[in-house]
C-alpha cells in the first residue's frame, strides 16, 4: 500500500485582499490537506477575506518581511505534520494548477525540492509580462547560480515551491534573512546539502495587484544573493563560519 503524503499548502501574505479568492480557487484541492495562509500586518481586508474562504489564517503582531513571514509558515507547516509543503504566492502570479505535478516528482522520491519556472522561453515570460530588467537579472543570476552550485534550472527565483518534510527538517533556514533573499538562501542551502532540485513550466503572470518588489530592491536582492554564495565557499574551504551552512 502507498504511504498517504499530507501535502499543506503555505502563503505568506501581505496585502493579497483582491488576488487570494482567485489564487484558492485554482488550488486542486483534491491533492491538498490543508492550506495556511501567514498575514504579516497587511493594511487591506487580506485576513478577513481569507478567513471566508474557510483557510487557516496566522496573523503577525508585527511586520516580520517576507523572509520572517516564510519562518511562520514553515513552523506552521512541520506542526500540521506535512509530508510535503508548498509555498505559494498568494498574488495570482503563479498558476497553482501545477502543484498536483510539483507535488508528484517528490512523492515518487525523484526531487527533494520543485520550483515553479517561469522563463521557459523569452518571449513567454516578456508576454506575460516579465519587465525586462527583471528578466534579465534572472537570466543572469540564474545561470551564475547553475554554474557555480552545479545546477541546471531554469530559474532559481520563483514564488512556487514545493518542499520534501526532510528538507525543512535539515537546512537551517531559521538562520536567514527575514528580507527577500531568504528565498535564494533557501535555495544555495538546500544545493549545499545535496538536496535533489527539479523544476518544471509555469506561466508568468505580471498584473497590477501581483506583488513585486521595485528596481532598488531588485538591485539589493541580487547583491546579497551573490555574498551568500560568498558565504558558501568561505564556509566550504574553512574560512569562515556561516550559520546559513552550519
């Protein structure tokens, strides 16, 4: 008899009032026991509509960023006892329609970790409205990233992710930043630790109420995306001592 996976699905939230009906809705639910969404202090009805749909809802005294948000729902998650969890965006921007195949490549034991890629080509990522500095900074650092981690992504900063229980029991993601990096400290650790990443084709989907962070921040976000790869090698050859790698 096959092992019974309970898979949650987690979204870290701020400001989602107008995009979280429509980002539940494509959710198979037959495929998910649970969904949790972590409000960090919206300033918009975000908690009371998702309290409608009937989901579990975490509210945060105080603003804690998406890094700290992310933190909350993975404790969340490891209380519910889930096998598999899924962090989705809960802005509309990543079809949640796919997670039955996220969702398969790591019941099956064939991927430890699957990511959402949304640059399956240029033209459908530009079309689906993708800025183009955006793009391109992904392009780079993605293919940085592939080369140096030993990777072959097609991106490594997508918003849909699904992770095995094992991974979140081992890397130390407690440790990161509570800033957007904390995704791509996630994802440098679990290479580190020799988890096994898969990613397949998901429709990009830039729209006004999507969330995304601006130019500056972008700027920030790839700069210290490169120092915790700094980090990583200092810590590897002995160094220095990182905690995102301890």
């Amino acid at each position: 008899m096959n092992k019974k996976f309970k898979t949650v699905v987690v979204m870290p939230a701020y400001n989602a009032e107008k995009t979280i009906e429509k980002t539940v809705q494509d959710i198979p639910r037959e495929f998910v026991d649970d969904i949790i969404l972590v409000d960090d202090c919206s300033k918009d009805r975000t908690v009371e509509v998702t309290r409608n749909l009937g989901l579990k809802v975490i509210v945060h005294e105080k603003n804690t960023g998406y890094g700290g948000n992310q933190k909350t729902c993975y404790t969340e998650a490891l209380k519910n006892d889930a096998d598999i969890i899924i962090m989705l965006h809960p802005d509309y921007q990543y079809d949640a329609r796919v997670i039955p195949s996220l969702v398969s490549f790591i019941k099956d034991g064939i991927c430890d970790v699957m990511l959402g890629n949304r640059i399956r080509t240029r033209k459908e990522a530009i079309s689906g409205g993708m800025p183009l500095y955006k793009y391109f900074a992904n392009r780079f650092l993605t293919i940085f990233e592939n080369l140096i981690l030993g990777q072959n992504l097609g991106e490594w900063h997508s918003g849909l992710r699904a992770y095995s229980k094992k991974v979140l029991q081992t890397i130390p993601w407690r440790n990161n930043s509570d800033d957007f990096v904390f995704d791509q400290q996630f994802l440098i650790q679990c290479a580190y630790f020799g988890f096994r990443i898969g990613d397949i084709p998901v429709p990009a989907k830039y729209f006004e109420e999507a969330s995304s962070i601006n130019f500056i921040r972008s700027i920030k976000y790839g700069i210290e995306t490169l120092l915790t790869i700094a980090k990583l090698f200092l810590h590897k050859f002995g160094l220095t001592k990182c905690s995102l790698f301890s």
